[in-house]
C-alpha cells in the first residue's frame, strides 16, 4: 500500500481514523480480559455464589448493551415514548443483516412508565442497515434536543428510590455530567405538561467539585429548563451550611439552615463496575484505588446527613462493587451518626434484580492480592506492609463490631450478569432523629452567639458548616451579592443566530472550596417595576399574576443587559441570603428573555426564548397567541426568513397585522399528523418576514418527528456541504496522483 506524502487529505479533522476506529468492537481482546487482582478481591468477598462465578465473569467480557431513557415532562415523555414502541419498534422487529436476525430496542421492565430502553445492536448495523438507520437518527436528533438521554441502565436507578415529589427541596451532591440529576428535575416537574412548565415549590440542587465539570452538568440539566435549579461548584465532603428566612413558633423570622427532603450521594468512585465499558480497568485496577476513596466517601455521606430533615431520604450510591467503597462508608456514617437507620426498599421496583448488601468483607493493602486480612488488627499486626502504607487503612475499612446491627443486607447489589447492565451499588438511609435529641440541640444552637465573619478562626468556619445556629433577620438583610463585582454573563448556549454576540467580559480572581478562582457572575433580582422586564409583559400580554418579582439579571451591576432569568421561591432566598461566591453559585433558574436587536432606526427589544416559553406560556393571554397550521410549520422549517407574504391565508394576514417583536404560535393538534398535542413555539417578527426562533438541532427533530424526514434548510445546507466536501477531496486525491506519479493512493490513510 503506498501512502501520499505531506497530510493526510482524507483525514481532515481526524474524520478519517475515527471512522475506522468505530467500526471495533472491543477495544482488547477477550482473551486478555484478566485481571487476577480484582478476581481475587472479588472471590475473597464472596460477592457472588461460587456456582454463579463462572457467569457472572464472562458477563463482565461482554459488551455493554446501548440504554436510554425518554426525558422531559411526564407527558412529552409518554407521547415520544409511544413513538418508540408503536412506529419504530415495528420496523425494526424483524430485521436481517447480513444473515443475522437483530433484536429490537427493549424496554426495560424495572422503569416507570417504560421510559427506559435497551439494544445490543453493532454499529455497523446502524450505519448500514436502513431500518436501524433511520432509527438511530431519530435518537441522535431527539438527544441532541433533550428528548432522550444516553444513560447507562444502571445510572438510571438511583434517583427512582429517591422518590422525589414536587415540594422536595434535593440535592446532587455529586452532580457531573447530570444525567441523574435531570431525572430529579423531571420528578419535581411531574406536573408539567408537553407545552407548559409549572413554577415548583420545591429546590434542586446539584453540585460538582470539578468547575469544567459543572458547565456540563449545566447544559445538561438545561434540557429540562427549570426555575428550581441551581447549580454550585464546592467540595462535597465540605458543602457550607446555606441559610434561608424562616419563623419560629411565635412568628419572628430569622435566618436558619436550609435542611433537604432528599440527596442524592453519587459518590467518586473506582469504577469497576464500569469494566464492561471502561477497558481499561482490566489492566490497571488493584485494590488501593477503593481504599484511597473511602475516607472521602464517608465524608460526603457525613456532610449528606448533617444537611438532612427528619423523615428525609439519603441515596448513596456507586459504580463499583467494592465493598470498602460500599458497605464499609455505610457502616462507618451510620456509627458515626445514630439518628439514622438504612430503609428497607426490597418490596420497592420489584422488576429490578438484585442481590443484598455484604456483611462481612475482607480488606486489604497488598497490590498483588495474594492476602486479605479478616479485621483491622490483623493487618496491622502482619509484617508485609510499612507503616506508610499500614496509615493509609483505617478500622473504617473492615466491618465494624455491631455490623450484624446495621441492617446493611438492606443494601443493593447490581451484578451484570442478572440483567445484562454494569455493577452498581444503592443504599437508602432514612433520617429517624429522637424528638428528645432534636429539643437538645435546639437549645444547644441557640445558646451559642453567633460571630461576625471577620472574627471567625479557621477552626470557627470549620464548625460551621454543620452548624444550625439561628440568625436573628429583625433588621433588613442586604443581599450579600449586591455589591460583589463579579465576571460579567458567563457565555450562554444559542438558540438562534441572533444570540451570537458575547456580552463584555470583566473576570475577576477568587479562591474558594471548589478551586483556586472563581469566575462566574452574582445574580441580582430585577425590580418588578422595571422598565424593560414591564416592556416584555406588555408586549407578550402576559398576566398580572406571573411572578415579576422573581425575575434575576447576571452582571455585576444588576442591569439588564442581556438576559433575563426566572427562579422560583426557594432560589430567591438562598440567592438572596448567602454569599454566592462562598456558594460559588455557577447557574441559578432559567433563562426565559433574551435581547434581540431589532436594526437601525428601531429599538431593542427583548423576546421569550424557545427554552424559556414553557415557563412564560401559562402567563400569556391566550387570545393574543397566533394560531398557525402545517403549510406555515412547513415553511418557517424550511426557511431561515420567510417573507410574511409567503404564508397562506388567514395566517399571513393575522402576522402582517402583528407589530415588529416577539410573538408565540400555536400549530393545532387536528392540523398535524401523527401528533397528539399542540405544538406552541416562539417567533420572531421584523418589517417584512418571520423567524422560528428554536435551534437548528430542535428544528431538525421536529421534522422527523412531525413529517419523517428532515426538511430543515440546515439538512439541506449539510447536504450541499459535503457534496463540495467529496468535491474537493477527490480534487485533492488527483492532484496527489498528478504530482507523485502513484495510481495506487489509499484515500483512508
């Protein structure tokens, strides 16, 4: 085979070596999945019966199967989920490729609703056969738009035993990349439906120590846009005490701990229960990779318990079947702290497959795994290991004498080869505190002055982090943030061209618990006076009971620039009540306004965004929203600015009537086939023309959604795009051949 010389033409953007890397199947050779370390842990913990040894390690040699899971509101998600099983599933039920019968999509009998679904299908079956194909466009498209995500199956459980309602306020202690914390979102907004998006009552919360990680965590959780979000980026095992305005019995207010219905504890982990996706962990686990994490696992769970209401519910969970990572940060939190108790969940999800929890596990420091030590005392008192390493393991490590007390059997083990899906650990721990504890140190906060922050030790902010003193909030509070000068908006996701342009960046540096700077902006509550948010009502016709007080800005002088933001209740008072650089506050609400320019000669406006809608829409006079149909859905789908002209009647005449600004459309259930709920969207209307002002992404999954084909312009545009691509490789290709005098090129390398 002879190379061309110089680059490689047909490797632009390294297109060429991925494709030829997509067509693996495994990344290593069976024959080398092997890893007598971890099988020797394993065995020594009798994690699974010996007769079942045999199965359970070829399941962790076969591939992971591909899971998803329909997101989005309750009802949106059942519409699409009955897309799935009655349009796509049929077609694919009784496919051949290349004289193979493949399985269709299944759904997983353990997820409520069946939202959740499995296939174990190669990737050249989806590249190549049809069916498949086209299926596997359809979710491309609908992940991109947020209508789907790519979950493995065990991911996916831990939040389901959290049993979230609309009023919880919740937190992700460990948020990132925020799959589960989206399923939290989708619980507290059960009530939504597939246009309009409910104010909860209640607070999710989600939080990651990795700050890049936490923007992912952000665009994420945005699929499902949410005024009670908030977004932080500290150190779980050390998440400040946050204060809210609350009453005592004889009414007088003061500012007291903010304590959570539920958390979620989806703790660091080592990962070997991701063996059958993660390669990697064949040849490099050892048993010091649990043992290094477990003081920081119980720390977290520690902190998680602190933070917690009376009767309120703890998921802790991990990737890994490590029982120093699992049963043993259990044993040691429920020692440390007896107001709790592990919840017995064995009747809850009954589909699910599981096993108990251990009550006996050996630990160990040895790298090799040629010896594990039944007690702490025996490791320390054998001759193998120094005293360096013998610091590293601490009694926390082993089960602790009244381990057969604990309950911990109440545990949860998932095993690969139950139900084809990766390892998984869950335990649920329920806050029982005793009525006399409770008085006791009530009374002991409250004889405990309060310091001002200037006199605080070190020592002193240690303390108060589980601290439940009251603050007496007589006098008005200044919102900490409100004279705090910050980086101007963090840069925001588009949802049309017209929102390209960066606001000015001002940065500024400083430390805090979750890195070494801190670079995001405070967020400050507009006036329900003010003139611009009065302007947006005005214009949309929104009602007198939308929440105008709870709209925010992000900027340090607190003006509208930009952006409008929407938060419920509960994220105004923390907002407005703690420092949010302390909190190193990183996303808060929803975005719901947005600044449009409108041309010279004209002023600017601000117009409701496609994200935003769902929130503004059940304020919005119903009288004053357009009516539309398919021809006009068809037409703003395919074209970026069609002329108001364009449109048939009586919609072109009802749009040239409209003012120049922002306006909603609603596209009737009776004018769109194959769709059992309207479709409400915003517009946007200049001098002569209109613009559907969703994403290139939402209106290509729209498309197929609506008519089975992508009939967008982008489509169009892409189309043409490679047509030129393939124009000027094969164009490059001769050149090559012309000036090397070789015939014999191969366009792959």
């Amino acid at each position: 085979m002879t190379r061309t010389k110089g680059r490689n033409r047909n490797n632009r953007n390294g297109k060429g070596n991925r494709e030829r890397k997509d067509e693996r199947t495994d990344l290593i050779e069976k024959i080398d999945m092997n890893n007598e370390r971890l099988f020797g842990y394993y065995k020594a913990q009798k994690i699974v019966p010996e007769e079942e040894w045999d199965e359970f390690v070829d399941s962790l040699r076969q591939h992971l199967p591909t899971a998803f899971r329909v997101c989005g509101s309750r009802q949106t998600a059942n519409i699409l989920n009955s897309t799935i099983k009655n349009v796509h599933v049929p077609t694919l039920s009784d496919v051949t490729f290349e004289g193979q019968k493949i399985p269709p999509p299944v759904q997983f009998p353990w997820y409520p609703d069946g939202l959740a679904w499995g296939f174990n299908v190669p990737k050249k079956v989806l590249r190549r056969q049809p069916e498949f194909k086209k299926f596997h466009s359809f979710l491309v498209y609908e992940t991109e738009v947020g209508n789907i995500s790519r979950q493995e199956a065990v991911s996916m459980i831990p939040p389901l035993f959290m049993e979230v309602e609309p009023h919880h306020r919740t937190m992700d202690m460990c948020a990132a990349p925020g799959s589960k914390t989206a399923q939290i979102l989708e619980a507290i907004h059960a009530q939504d439906s597939s246009t309009s998006t409910s104010i909860p009552t209640g607070l999710v919360l989600a939080n990651d120590s990795d700050n890049k990680r936490t923007h992912l965590l952000i665009h994420q959780s945005a699929r499902l846009p949410s005024p009670a979000l908030m977004v932080t980026n500290l150190d779980a095992s050390s998440y400040p005490t946050i204060r809210i305005p609350q009453q005592r019995k004889d009414g007088t207010p003061y500012l007291g701990q903010l304590l959570f219905d539920r958390i979620l504890c989806d703790v660091p982990c080592s990962g070997d229960g991701t063996i059958r996706k993660n390669m990697g962990i064949w040849k490099s686990w050892q048993p010091m990779d649990g043992n290094g994490l477990h003081s920081l696992q119980v720390r977290i769970l520690q902190r998680a318990m602190k933070m917690l209401k009376d009767d309120g519910k703890i998921v802790y969970s991990t990737c890994s079947l490590n029982p120093v990572e699992n049963e043993a940060v259990i044993a040691e939190a429920l020692g440390s702290n007896r107001d709790f108790e592990l919840v017995d969940v064995s009747s809850q999800i009954p589909e699910l497959k599981r096993r108990p929890g251990l009550t006996t596990w050996r630990a160990t420091a040895d790298k090799t795994m040629s010896r594990t030590f039944e007690s702490y005392e025996e490791f320390m008192g054998s001759s193998m290991f120094d005293d360096n390493v013998k610091a590293k393991l601490t009694p926390g490590h082993w089960p602790p004498p009244d381990a057969d007390k604990m309950n911990l059997e109440r545990c949860m083990r998932i095993y690969p080869h139950l139900q084809d899906t990766g390892g998984f650990f869950v335990a649920v721990l329920q806050k029982v505190q005793k009525k006399r504890d409770k008085i006791e140190r009530k009374r002991a906060a409250e004889d405990t002055p309060e310091l001002p922050d200037a006199k605080k030790t070190k020592t002193t902010e240690s303390a108060d982090v589980s601290s439940t003193m009251e603050v007496d909030v007589s006098a008005p509070v200044t919102p900490p943030e409100a004279a705090t000068p910050a980086a101007v908006e963090s840069s925001e996701k588009t949802d049309s061209k017209q929102d390209s342009k960066p606001e000015e960046r001002q940065p500024h540096q400083s430390s805090g618990a979750g890195g070494p700077s801190f670079k995001e902006n405070p967020y400050t509550f507009l006036s329900p006076d003010d003139p611009i948010l009065l302007n947006c009502i005005e214009r949309l016709h929104i009602s007198s009971d939308f929440p105008s007080s709870n709209i925010l800005v992000r900027n340090p002088t607190g003006d509208a620039i930009r952006s409008l933001y929407i938060a419920n209740n509960i994220v105004k008072d923390i907002i407005q009540n703690n420092d949010f650089e302390k909190l190193r506050l990183t996303a808060a609400g929803t975005k719901v306004f947005n600044k449009q320019d409108t041309g010279k000669g004209q002023d600017a406006q601000f117009r409701v965004l496609g994200e935003g809608l769902p929130v503004i829409l059940p304020y919005i006079e119903p009288s004053t929203i357009i009516k539309g149909d398919t021809s006009a859905l068809k037409i703003l789908l395919t074209t970026h600015y069609p002329l108001c002209t364009k449109f048939e009647e009586p919609f072109r005449s009802v749009i040239e009537a409209r003012p120049v600004g922002s306006h909603v459309v609603q596209f009737p259930i009776s004018e769109l086939d194959g769709l059992n709920h309207d479709i409400v969207l915003p517009i946007w209307k200049s001098n002569v023309s209109i613009t559907l002002m969703i994403d290139k992404k939402a209106k290509s999954a729209m498309s197929l959604r609506l008519f089975a084909v992508d009939i967008t312009t982008s489509t169009k545009e892409k189309e043409k795009a490679k047509e030129d691509e393939t124009v000027v490789a094969v164009q490059d290709v001769e050149d090559d051949r012309d000036a090397e005098g070789d015939d014999d090129v191969d366009v792959d390398e």
